[in-house]
C-alpha cells in the first residue's frame, strides 16, 4: 500500500525574504542576514553572515527565523555545482540564533500546523527526487538558476495526515540527531589534538611546568620524562633544552608532482584556487572558507578550480595510490609520518597561517614558491616526545575513523529508508517488527 499524492501546496505556503538594501549591512552586530549562500545542505552556515541594525530588525520582523522553520534557497546553480545547487533546504534548530532572511530565500509556512508535520515537510524537501524535481523545473542560465513558490508549490508530496506524518520526521529526526551528534564529537577530537600539539610544541608548557618543580598536566610520568625542565637560546628565542630549530626542508625528502606510497602534505599555493580530492583516497581534511565546495575527480587528481579558497588550506593524502598534482599547490613528502602529521598540526596554527599570508606575493593571484615554503623554520622536539604526541594523536584519530563509519551508516540508513517512508512502501510498525526480531535473534 503506498499513500495517495497531492501537491506542497495542499500544506504550506512560501514566504519570500526581505529585500534588504546593500547599505543595510553591517560587518558585525546582534541580528545577523542569512543570503542564498547561507543555505547549505540540511544546515545553516552563519560563519559568513551580514548583520543590520536594531532599528532595520525592528522593522523586518516578519521575517525573523525560528526554531522549526523551513528555509530554502530559491536561486542557485544546477547539478553541475551541486554544493550551491538551487533548492537546498535546511532547518533552523533550537540552538541556532535568531536572523532574518534576505531575498531568494524561502521559507515554508505551513497552512494549518494540525494537517501535517513542518519537519516532514523538511524531508520532503531534502529527498533527492524532489530535488531533481525543483531543479529540473528551475528557469534561468546555465550559471544561476531560479524557482519561485508556485514551482515549490507543486513538489508532489504524500496525502497523509498530522500523526503520520510526526511519526515519520520523528524517526528521521532520530538518526539525524545521532549524525549531528557524531559530527560535533569529531570536531571536538580534532580540537582537542590540536590544542595537545599548541600546548606541548608550541607554548611547550609541559617544560615551563617542570622549570617550575611542577608536574605537567594531563600526562604520566614517563611521558613527562620526554621533556626537558629548562629553555636554551635560539634564533626562535628560548626554546626546550635539546630541541633543534630547522628548516621545513630538512624534514622533507622533496617537492613532488606526484604523491602516493608514503604520507604527503599538500597545501595552496596561491589565493585561487582548489583542492580537488578523491572522497575514498583523500581524507576531509582540508580547511578553507567552504569545504562543501570540494568533490571527488578520480584518478586521484589535486587540480586546479577556480572556486576561491584561503592560500595555505592544508590536506595530507594518507594513501598509497599515486596521484597527480597541480602546480599550483606545494607538495612535500615528509621524510616520516610523524613529521607529515607534525607539519600538517603546525599549519594548522594562527602564526603559521599569518606567516604564510605574509609570505606570498601577488596583486590578483597570491602565489606562495616551494623556495619559501621549505625555508621556514620550526621548533623541531626529540623523537621520543614526538612520537609520544602521536601515540595519544593515534588513539585520538581512531575515535574520529570510528565515527566516521558510523555517520556513514546511519547516512546510507536514512537514504535507503527515507523514500521508502515517504512513499508509503515501508511504514514504521515495519521497521519496529524488524527490530523486534533482530533483539530476539541476537
């Protein structure tokens, strides 16, 4: 049995935001604008947000988000671009502050909130076919295309009733919230890695605790007994005793063209430009404006694109499998994994970030040289306090892994589940009976 088909339009209507004026916006302040750009995938980005004035808020009420709200962006790109692709939906949650919405973004509201649920109307909008559906009837160019609230209007969507439909987005709901979740802890890892390595190499506080007679924080004595308990003078100023300032060369075998068969760090070149990774191949660990932004290109290829990102965002390829690079990124094979690693935590530093921008020269295009690049120096530790770092590092990144096989799971979970629940060919009590008879085997 499935469920019989109406249209959105049975259910909610569409909101258009506010044409603010240019000279609305502000760099900073309390009541933030969410644009087009905002609008990402099943979340709101406010990293890159505009802000206006208490007084302009006061006046644009009517179009404050709140907790539930559905918003849509109504002018993007077509499936050739799918991270600014139009059509993409998100939810405000309860944690999230209160903005007000700009121009071509949409939001649903609903007719009657006792004939369905708004968050079914949420995954209603983020199913793949209904996409397909938006951007299929979408006028415009090639570069940007548009729907409006009729063509939103006329997404089909389940005839089903208030009960249904919560059960439905509850379950939905579930496994999203693990996701979400599962994200939040992997940042607070890989917060929690880098902040080890700022405070062991480079604010060495382990070693000013022990100048001090005191037991370092947070690690055992052996661990302890890697660092030494006074500073030496270096062209860095005080330095731990035994340690060694060197160039970034010296701890590289060569610059590559082409990487695989051992770790390589590989970082923009220039003000321009992208890293283009393979998804299986290339771990998400690049860092610029937008990650979204990047896509997989087999075989294995770091190209060129001309979407924008910061000079110096940084990503290690971890695998073995060859690959070719473009010229305009610095590519460095580590003479051993725990320099790559070391490498990549210190680009991943403010100062280092700073001294990089510095460094590079250009009007249009800044572009960083391989020659300038290797001259940097660093505070380079003993082997056994680095791989003492790594040791813990290790332990750190297999929670990360771990959780990441997880979000992919319940990711494939809910994209082969949910058109079966919105279509009505698989209902919860289904779903419930399967799990029953997995407790009882198990």
């Amino acid at each position: 049995m499935t469920f019989k088909v109406t249209t959105l339009d049975k259910f909610a209507t569409v909101q258009g935001g506010y044409a603010f004026k240019s000279g609305d916006f502000l760099p900073s302040g309390k009541w933030p604008v969410l644009k087009i750009k905002n609008i990402r995938t099943e979340s709101v980005d406010y990293s890159d947000v505009v802000f206006v004035s208490e007084q302009i808020a006061t006046a644009t009420t009517k179009w404050k988000t709140k907790k539930g709200d559905v918003l849509i962006s109504m002018t993007g790109s077509g499936p050739s671009a799918p991270a600014s692709l139009v059509g993409r939906v998100a939810k405000i949650r309860s944690d999230e502050p209160v903005a007000l919405i700009n121009q071509r973004v949409g939001r649903l509201v609903m007719r009657d909130s006792l004939n369905i649920s708004q968050s079914f109307i949420y995954y209603l909008l983020s199913l793949k076919e209904t996409q397909n559906f938006l951007v299929s009837n979408s006028t415009g160019s090639a570069n940007q295309v548009n729907i409006d609230a009729k063509t939103i209007g006329s997404v089909p969507c389940p005839d089903i009733d208030l009960q249904i439909s919560t059960n439905i987005a509850n379950f939905l709901e579930v496994l999203d919230d693990r996701i979400i979740l599962l994200r939040q802890t992997n940042t607070t890892l890989e917060v929690i890695a880098q902040t080890l390595f700022k405070s062991w190499f480079i604010d060495f506080d382990p070693v000013r605790a022990k100048q001090k007679k005191r037991q370092p924080e947070g690690i055992d004595e052996v661990t302890a007994s890697f660092f030494p308990d006074c500073f030496e003078q270096s062209e860095f100023g005080e330095i731990p005793k035994g340690w060694h300032v060197k160039k970034i060369s010296s701890i590289v075998s060569e610059s590559k063209t082409r990487i695989g068969n051992n770790l390589a760090t590989v970082l923009s070149a220039i003000q321009t430009g992208n890293l283009v990774r393979s998804s299986d191949y290339f771990n998400k660990r690049i860092y610029s404006k937008n990650i979204s932004k990047y896509k997989a290109v087999p075989p294995f290829f770091f190209a060129y694109n001309p979407a924008r990102i910061n000079i110096g965002s940084i990503g290690i390829n971890e695998s073995t499998e060859l690959g070719a690079v473009s010229p305009v990124y610095v590519v460095v094979a580590p003479i051993s994994n725990y320099f790559g690693y070391y490498l990549w935590h210190h680009l991943r530093t403010g100062y280092m970030k700073e001294m990089i921008k510095n460094m590079a020269s250009g009007s249009v295009r800044q572009i960083l040289s391989y020659d300038d690049f290797s001259n940097i120096n660093l505070v380079i530790p003993d082997e056994n306090t680095l791989k003492a770092f790594f040791n813990i590092r290790s332990e750190i990144y297999e929670n990360i892994k771990s959780n990441r096989v997880m979000i992919k799971t319940l990711i494939n979970i809910k994209e082969i589940l949910f058109p079966k629940l919105i279509s009505g060919h698989l209902r919860l009590p289904d779903i419930e009976e399967i799990n029953n008879q997995t407790k009882v085997t198990a």
